[in-house]
C-alpha cells in the first residue's frame, strides 16, 4: 500500500497539516494564522486548537529541552519533552518553533508518542530514551513508526564551532550529521533524529519536510522571530 502523505486543510479558517496513516490514528501540524499582527491571537496559541476539538483531552509538555519522556493517561500538563500513551482519545501534543517534532505510533495500534528534540534533546538522544521507556514500562516497542515534522532544516541551522566541539565529544558519530558552507558550520538535527530512531528499528512514516525558517508565511520559526508563537503538533488515537 502506497504511504499516506501529509494533507493542507483549510478548516474553520485555519491552515493545518493532516496526516492519518491509520485509520485510527490522526496526526496535525499548524500553520501560522492569518491574525498574527493581533498580539492577543498570536500569544494565545492555543486558540488554534479549537477547531480540533480536544478540549479535555490534551496532553501539553512543559518544554525544556530535557531527554524526559513520561508515560501519561489523562490529559494536562506533564514536565517532559517527550510523552506516549496506549489511551485512546487522548490528544498528545509537542510545541515548536525551529526543534523536530517527533511523531510516533505503533502499527499495532496500542502506542502513539510525542517528542521535542532540538540540540541539547538530540544531543541527549531524547527518541533513545523514548524506545528505553517504553520497554521500560512492558509496553512492545515492535513495528514502530514514526513521522517529523516541520523544523529548521539543515539549509538554515547554523551552529557555532563549540556546538560541534559539544557533540563531536558526546557523540562522535554525529559529525557526519554537520557541513560546513561558506565560513559556517550547519547541523543537520532531522537526519541525526531519523538516525537514532531508525537504530532502535522505528520504520520512518511520510515526514512534513519543510524548513521552518525557510517557510516564513507558514511556521514560526524561533531564530527568525525570536519570541514568535509556537507550532503545535499533535497525535490522537480515536476509537472508532
Ligand atoms: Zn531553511
């Protein structure tokens, strides 16, 4: 069966991105909205979830660019930046502007997860410890899959030298995951995510590989904008 590829919707006068690679499983990504000038709409991003419908079973992560991964049941706020659940109807979402977005979900339908990873996560190899956790908690880590979303792409993320230094230290396999062009240095964190998560066996879905930074009109982007809103991904497993 051909793989299921992301979708432009226009809903309720919001743009989001759709995937559903199952017939349970739905996966969105945001897009900026057209209020964005409005300083209340643009701080107040959850606004953009009300079309979803997830009031009262959204699950938002307290970012902080940790390896943390929790194993949640219930909606509300959990201090991680990485989450799954076997739930259903549980909307699980990630935050982002510029970090990959992980998506994941078990072809056996009984796992769906979330991760943030920006340098410091990647670095600390936050979709290893997602796989650990999950064996951890008894739970089959067989036949995952996984799908990223938009972040900055290898085209724009710049780093400095001591970011380099940092992980040619940590994770020397990860130099191959940088280029240098012009007098920069360029760290590729899509490619160094697909590779973690493909050594623990995860099989890559249809990913949304778009550069934020690049895509001005579409995502916000924390380099570009410092202080912008945040792109919101998020997984649910409906019961049918
Ligand atoms: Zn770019």
């Amino acid at each position: 069966m051909p793989e299921k590829a992301w979708r432009l919707i226009l809903k309720d006068g919001l743009r989001f991105y759709l995937l559903d690679p199952s017939p349970d499983v739905k996966l969105l990504f945001t897009t900026r909205r057209s209020r964005d000038n409005d300083p209340d709409h643009n701080l107040d991003v959850r606004n953009q979830l009300v079309p979803f419908r997830l009031d009262g079973s959204l699950v938002t992560m307290n970012q902080t660019h940790s390896n943390s991964v929790v194993h949640v049941d219930g909606p509300g706020e959990i201090k991680a930046d990485g989450c799954f659940t076997t739930q259903e109807n549980l909307a699980l979402s990630v935050r982002v502007a510029d970090c990959v977005p992980i998506f994941v979900w078990s072809e056996k339908r009984s796992l769906i997860g979330v991760m943030h990873a920006g340098r410091r996560g990647t670095l600390s190899k936050i979709a290893l410890r997602f796989v650990e956790k999950i064996q951890k908690e008894g739970i089959s880590s067989h036949r995952l899959r996984y799908s990223l979303g938009p972040s900055i792409g290898k085209c724009c993320y710049e780093v400095g030298e001591d970011v380099l230094s940092e992980f040619r230290e940590a994770w020397p396999e990860a130099m191959g995951f940088f280029s240098r062009k012009k007098e920069g240095v360029y760290l590729d964190l899509r490619a160094a995510n697909r590779f973690l998560l493909r050594s623990v066996g995860a099989v890559e879905g249809a990913s949304l590989d778009l550069c934020t930074y690049c895509n001005s009109k579409r995502f916000y982007s924390h380099r570009r904008e410092h202080g912008a809103g945040r792109n919101w991904g998020i997984i649910v497993r409906r019961s049918s």
